[in-house]
C-alpha cells in the first residue's frame, strides 16, 4: 500500500499527469466558456475527436504538425457553429444538440478514417509536435523534471487559464458574456447582441477543445485513432463543473483527474498494485460528489440551457 | 410536449413527420457523403435495405438489434415525459446485466419460469438503484442529472469490470462469468433467429408505461411535472419523492435492456459488452417524440441501421460507420424544433402552418 501512495508523490507521476491533464483541461476551458454564455456543452467529446483528426488528416497531407494545429482550430470551430447552429438559431435543446453532434463526430471520423487510410484501427503515423524546453526553467531541478520538456499546447495551456480568467472575470467583454449566461433578457435590454456573442463564444470554445484533440493526438501521440478521446470530453465537462465554471478551477480540477490516471497507470508496474477500475473511479465518483454540494456549493450560470428568446413551452428539461 | 391547441390527430401526424423527415434528411447526408467517398450510394442503400428488412432473416437479426433498444428508448422517453434527462441508461444496463448473470448463475437447479423472473426483478432493482441515486440527488441537492447520470455510466462500466476481474471471471483470456444455465436462458420465439421472449416483455412493458402514462394518477403526476414543475408543486405533487422515483423506474427500464441481453443473447456477462445501445436509446426516445408506443417503430427503424448498416459493410464493403454519423444527424434534426419552422416558412403558410398559429 505504501509504494502506491510513493508513486503519487513521484515526480515523473506528476510529470506525465501535467501531460495527460491538458487535452481534459483544454476541453474543460472550452465548456466554462460555452457555459457562462448560456450554452450546455454536451458536445466537447466531438469537439476532441474533431480537433484530433483533423491535426493528423493534415500533418498527413502537408507533413507540417503546425499546419494540423491550425486544421485542429478550423474543425473546431466548425463543430463550434454546427453547435450554435441547432442550440441557438434552430432552438435545439441544448443536451440533445451536444449528444448528437457527440455521436455524429465519432461516426464521421471513424468514417473518414476508413475512407482515406483503408483502417478502422489507427492512421499511419505522423510527425508529431516538436518537444520544448524552457531555457530558465531547465536549469532549475524540479522544476525542470516538472515542466521541463513537454509538446507546446502544454504551455499554452498554462499560460491559457490564467488568461481566459482575466478576459471572463476583469474585462467589459467577459462580463458581457457572463451576464448573457446569468440574464440574456437584461443583457439584450442593455444592447448587448445576445446571439452573436454566443456565436463568438461557440467559436473559441470549439478552438479551444479542438486543441485539445490536437494535444491528444499530435503532442502525445503522433496518429489518430478511433474514439481516441474515449470519453475526455465528458470528464472535461465535469472538470468545468468541478471547477465551478472558472479557467483556473477547471484546470486544476483537470489536473486533478488526470493524477488519478497517471498513479493508475504506475501503480500497474508495482508488485502489488491498487485495482486499476477502482482508480479510475475517482474523477466521477468526485464529480458526482461536487455536483450534490457535498464537497462544495456549485452553481451554474443561472439561464444555462434556455434559449433566448425563451420558448413558449414551459418545462424543458 | 405539444403546446398549439391543434386537435390530438394533427399533433400526431406532425410529430411522425417531423421524424420521418429527420430520417430522411439524415440519409441524405449520408448518401452525399457515400458519393463523396466514391461509392456508389444506390449498391450502398440497396444492401442497406436487404441486410435489414430484404428477407426474414435480415428482419430478425433487424428486430434482434431493436430489442435492447426497445427498453433503452422507452427509458429515456419515460424520463423525459417526466422532463428529467436520463443519459445514464447505458450504467443502468451494465449493473443491470452483471446482476442478472450473477442471479442467473445462482440458482442451477431452479425452475426456468422462477429463475428467469428471479434474474429480471434482480436487473431492475440493479437499474432501479443506478437510476435513482441520480434522481435522488437530484431531487435533493439539485445536481444536475444530466451530469450525474454521465459520470455514473463511467462507474457502472468500471465497477462491473472490476467485480467480473476480481470475483467473477470465467477461466480464460475474456473478462467474462461464466454461461448461465440452460434454465436461465429465454426461450426462443422463433427457433434459430436468436429472437426470444424479451421482444414480448419489451412489448408488454410499452403497454404498461402508456397506460401508467394515460390512466394512473402516478403517470398524471409525471406529465405534470414534465410540462410544469412549478404547477405539479402548486398542484400538490410531491415533486422530490416523484422525481427520485420517474428516475428509479426509468433505471429499472433500461436495466431490462441488460438483462434481456444477457439471458437471451450473451448468455453471460462480458465486460464493455454494450456498443452503445443507451445513447442509441436517446435518439430511439427522440425520433419516437418521447410517446411509448412510438417507441417499436423508432426501435426497428434503429435497429434496421445497424442490421443493414452491417451487410453494407459485408457485401458492398462501405464501412458500417455511416450509421453512426446517421443516427448522430437524427439527434440533431429530430431535436431542432427550428428546422420544421425553417422548412414550414419555405412552403409557405400550409393547414399546418395554421393550426400552428401563434406559436414558434
């Protein structure tokens, strides 16, 4: 038993749960931004495969992984719009639209794959990211063990929180899109455009969990694979949930989960080791615990999931 | 769900287009995106057909995919009316499936008629559990069921997994039990098509939620709170106990799923043995309009895509995929209220459009 509390407190555990957290914590950015404006983001697993395959389909064709990047980020926000599309301007519920678009991207890049590569399994390999180390903080000895030498969408997503909580939590522009996600009414009463920014916020969103697949599969892999995300874009949703539908929350929340993955994933080596299902247990365990106020009182925005103009059918779920 | 005063009939016809026309749409979509590949669509739809209603026996194997589907879409209609959101069906069914192996694998020697009743109650009650800590929590601290029923399929397939390695495994290289006895298993209805009883208790079950639905003060209950929380309150409904209990039933539901699986099919629990038939379930519940008895034809319609989606893949060697990225466009435009008014606007102010008057 000692030896597996050992690992969780190695330094390379927490190295590769750095690594394993950031397509979940991309992800979870994404779903706090789509829902402070309002809108359930079901559909982030699909936003993860799409990003993926899309990273890989164009390394593939030019050889260029920074080129998948940018593919990742158009499929993204594609998927983003397909998104808005139903939840806003065709009045889908919001659930259902997420649930479907989930379905219809894992049909479509599975497809894609057999269609273009003749495989259902994986796509041939690509280049992958470039690895990159950071010229002060590889000098220092932890730290350099810690963040040393990761795929750059790693630092982006450190730097990204931080950023995206000042853009939601201290500008004009964040505020606007938080009031839209608590009041549309008043938002729309104090001239703010209620569905065009939920557009915008869409799009990002979309660019944001894209990355995440492109992480996924250019940083840690160099391939696609089918379902690869196998269900991050859930545990994403639930980091946001975790975090309280902040940025920084969500990626502590996701780093969290992933250090369940990684001890899980070290403890296999050891001679006696824990039972690998009931590890992984953890992050959902945790999030169900959160979400019934056991750990913490959480709050959504309080019109997430209402169309605007609200419908005239009382008591949608 | 139907919010114009338009006669009952209309309202029906309306909502079976609206489904028809989401199906419809989807393979459309899905023929543009077979002819972009280089396929031929008509060889591709053709097979599709015949590896789904072209003889008897491709309409057996279409009904033997409908079956779990049958349940799982009934669940999710019945959360639905209830306007709750089970996406947990398809935990409901892993617990629900292992606890009925295990009953099944506890009682050799019992009646068939005993120990196959015996094994259902215990995958219900299995489901029934699984479904109803989401609904109790949700009645309770609010936690959105959506979520929690998420989070939950992830712990139900884990735990299952766990119990069948550590407990349970049969001898071999699958995380499986063992065979159930022969005693346990649903007789077949039609002998060699694997088609068993549990397409009668599905059947069955349909009856029952309809007339619950239509005729029990509890199933009034369930529409109330479904069109109106706040009224079902004020109306004097218990809407905490009601709402723990429309999830506990939905559980036991989609629990059968599982159970009916294993006794009539597999035989024995295999972990991971379910390809999804609890979100497929959503989209049953959704192209059925959430209405019990629109269920069979939903159910069939997915099943058929599965069953013909294979032989697509068999004999015109297109990959079976396509049907996954069908079923997730029926998602999006059988939940898309705004399509039908998009399409209505183009053609202009039809009977339809009148009776609608009004309404968005």
């Amino acid at each position: 038993m000692s030896d597996a509390w050992d690992v969780i407190f190695q330094i390379n555990t927490l190295t590769a749960a750095l690594r394993l957290a950031t397509p979940i914590a991309l992800a979870a950015m994404a779903g706090t931004l789509s829902e402070r404006a309002g809108i359930v983001n079901i559909g982030l697993e699909g936003k993860l495969l799409a990003g993926a395959w899309a990273a890989v389909y164009v390394t593939y064709v030019t050889g260029n992984p920074w080129l998948g990047v940018l593919a990742a980020v158009a499929a993204g926000m594609l998927v983003g719009l397909l998104l808005g599309l139903f939840a806003i301007r065709l009045r889908a519920d919001h659930v259902v639209a997420g649930v479907g678009i989930n379905i219809l991207l894992l049909g479509l890049t599975t497809w894609l794959m057999q269609v273009i590569w003749g495989s259902r399994g994986t796509s041939p390999t690509v280049t992958p990211l470039p690895r990159w180390s950071i010229p002060i903080v590889r000098d220092i000895p932890v730290l350099e063990e810690l963040v040393g030498s990761h795929a750059p969408l790693v630092y982006f997503t450190l730097l990204a929180a931080p950023l995206l909580w000042v853009v939601l939590f201290r500008t004009p522009a964040g505020l606007r899109l938080r009031m839209i996600g608590e009041h549309p009414e008043a938002a729309d009463t104090v001239g703010i455009p209620v569905h065009r920014t939920q557009y915008l916020t869409l799009l990002a969103a979309g660019a944001l969990a894209a990355l995440g697949g492109a992480q996924l599969a250019l940083g840690d892999l160099a391939w696609f694979s089918q379902n690869m995300s196998a269900g991050r874009g859930y545990m994403a949703l639930a980091a946001n949930v975790f975090g309280q539908w902040n940025p920084i929350g969500s990626l502590l929340a996701a780093l969290l989960f992933a250090l369940t993955d990684a001890v899980q994933m070290r403890i296999q080596t050891l001679p006696n080791p824990w039972p690998t299902e009931l590890v992984q247990m953890l992050p959902y365990l945790l999030t169900v615990l959160v979400l019934s106020g056991a750990v913490k009182r959480s709050r959504p925005p309080a019109a997430l999931g209402r169309h605007y103009p609200p419908d005239h059918s009382a008591g949608a779920p | 769900m139907s919010d114009g005063k338009a006669p009952a009939a209309w309202a029906w016809l309306r909502e079976l287009l609206v489904s028809l026309g989401a199906v419809a749409l989807a393979l459309l979509v899905g023929a543009g995106l077979l002819a972009l590949a280089g396929y031929n669509v008509a060889d591709a739809y053709v097979s599709l057909y015949q590896g789904s209603f072209g003889n008897i026996y491709s309409l057996a194997d279409t009904l033997l995919n409908a079956i779990p589907l049958l349940f799982t879409g009934l669940a999710v209609a019945f959360a639905f009316r209830g306007g709750l959101f089970n996406i947990g069906t398809e935990g409901q069914l892993y617990v629900a499936a292992l606890a009925t192996a295990l009953v099944a694998l506890a009682l050799p020697g019992w009646p068939s008629v005993l120990v196959i009743t015996a094994a259902l109650l215990a995958g219900a009650a299995a489901g029934a559990a699984w479904g109803f800590v989401p609904g109790f929590l949700k009645a309770r601290t609010g936690a959105h069921e959506v979520i929690t029923t998420i989070m939950l399929n992830y712990v139900a397939i884990l735990l299952t997994t766990h119990l069948v390695k550590t407990q349970f495994k049969a001898p071999g290289p699958v995380d499986q039990t063992a065979l159930i006895p022969a005693a346990a298993r649903l007789p077949e209805l039609i002998a060699t098509t694997r088609l068993t009883w549990a397409i009668v208790i599905a059947i069955a079950l349909i009856a029952l939620v309809d007339w619950v639905l239509r005729r029990s003060a509890w199933g009034m209950d369930v529409e109330l709170l479904g069109q109106n929380p706040e009224a079902a309150a004020y109306a004097g409904v218990p809407v905490q106990a009601r709402v723990a209990m429309i999830m506990a039933v939905s559980g036991a539901i989609a629990g059968l799923a599982g159970s009916t699986l294993v006794l009539g099919v597999l035989h024995r629990f295999i972990t991971n043995f379910s390809p999804g038939y609890g979100f497929t379930g959503i989209a049953v519940a959704l192209v059925a309009r959430t209405r019990p008895w629109g269920i069979v034809p939903a159910a069939v319609l997915f099943g058929a895509l599965q069953a013909g989606g294979l032989s697509m893949q068999l004999f015109a060697r297109i990959p079976s995929d396509l049907m996954t990225v069908v079923q997730g466009l029926v998602i999006l435009f059988v939940a898309a209220p705004g399509l039908v008014t998009l399409f209505r606007r183009r053609a202009g102010k039809t009977g339809m459009a009148l009776e609608r008057e009004g309404t968005r």
